[in-house]
C-alpha cells in the first residue's frame, strides 16, 4: 500500500487533494510553511556536506554559459 506523503513540520497526511501545484506543497498548512521558513531563518536546518571545489560545475559559476540560470536555453 502507498502511504500519502506527510508535512515536514507536523507529520500529517498531506489531503489528497495537496499536489505540486499548490500553493503550500510540500506543507499541509500556511502555519507549517511559516514554521518551517522560520527554522530556515533561525539557523535549525544546515548543509552539512563541505564542497569541493572539483566537483562543481564550471558551466553553473559562469554567467555567460547560458542555460536555466540566466533563462537561456
């Protein structure tokens, strides 16, 4: 059986009818939306893994690549 997918913040069951157009995807809620930016902002979530220099993407540091960062295809 496929389990609904839950809030981040409150664990609830997401309604059926919360999909990826809507306005507060991933959260069941506008409270668990503000609570979640709020950790964000609060400095609760963190990325934890270093990054390497070698394995970035020259192409995404360069401004003139083109490509989604600049809206060129």
């Amino acid at each position: 059986m496929i389990r609904r997918q839950t809030c981040p913040v409150c664990e609830k069951e997401l309604p059926p009818e919360t999909g990826g157009d809507s306005p507060l995807f991933p959260f069941c809620s506008v409270r668990c939306r503000q609570v979640d930016l709020y950790r964000w902002m609060q400095g609760k979530y963190a990325i934890v893994d270093p990054l390497d220099p070698r394995e970035i993407d020259p192409e995404a540091l360069d401004p003139d690549a083109g490509g989604p960062r600049d809206g060129g295809e």
